[in-house]
C-alpha cells in the first residue's frame, strides 16, 4: 500500500513540475542501455539511437567507454520516458527503505530465545506444514482464547 501511494505521489510531482536536479532525478545522463523498452521506447539499442536522431534528443559522448557510446539528457527524453525513469528511482529507493531488516532481525532474535528442542519442532512444523498453517494455527489459538 505505501508504495502505491508513493508512487502516485511521484506522479503527482511530476505533473506539478517540482524539481529536484532535473525532473526529480538524481541521475540526468541515460547510456542507450538504460532506456531501451522504458515508457514505450524502442527495445533494441538501434532502435532506440533511431528514435533519439528523430526526435533531436541532447546527447553527449559517454565517458571511459571506447567506441560510439553516448548518454542521452532527460531533458530532451519524451515526457512518458521521464515519468517511467522517475517512478523506477522512486521505486528502487522506496524499496531500499523499508523496515524488511528490522523485521528479520526480529524473528531472528524471537528464534534465539527459544531452546534447541523448540527450535527443531518450530523448523520441522514449518517445513512440514508450511509457513501459512503455522498462521493459521496461531490464529485459532487467539479465537480460542478468546472465546
């Protein structure tokens, strides 16, 4: 949930013009690589440099690589491209932040505490009857209880 939310948020950013660098990216040089297939751009690199001659795109040649290697600015990318690239970074860092660690390191340490016997029965019921019986059967118990 929170990250649609965020993501609709990205969206609305986007259609209000904030600015964060350039269109909200931290990133404003995209190697062809990058862009292939995003917000309905051609999937192949040729197909992609065809498009970007077309269209007049802003580029400039990529640094360290031999060859004809370019980067194309996200200024001159078409505005689809742009909300893609925004919402993949939005994305990506969305998921970086989560509590997922925190959460692991929990049921880790709930885990420790528990004797070697507890511990074996505990494993051989969740590779035995899968992790979703083990909540099912937490469940009833709370109902009993309860009742």
């Amino acid at each position: 949930m929170v990250y649609y939310l965020e993501t609709i948020r990205a969206a609305g950013e986007i259609a209000r013009g904030i600015n964060k660098g350039v269109m909200g990216m931290d990133k404003e040089w995209f190697a062809t690589n990058e862009l292939t297939g995003v917000g309905g751009l051609p999937k192949t690199p040729q197909g992609l440099n065809k498009r970007a001659r077309e269209d007049g795109w802003e580029k400039r040649r990529r640094k360290g690589v031999q060859g004809r290697g370019v980067e194309y600015s996200i200024r001159s990318l078409p505005q689809e491209v742009r909300k893609s690239l925004l919402l993949k970074e939005r994305a990506v860092a969305e998921y970086q932040t989560r509590q997922e660690p925190t959460l692991l390191a929990s049921w880790i340490h709930i885990f420790q505490q528990l004797s070697e016997s507890e511990q074996s029965r505990l494993i051989n019921f969740i590779l035995r009857e899968g992790a979703l019986a083990m909540l099912s059967r937490l469940e009833n118990t709370a109902d009993d209880q309860t009742a």
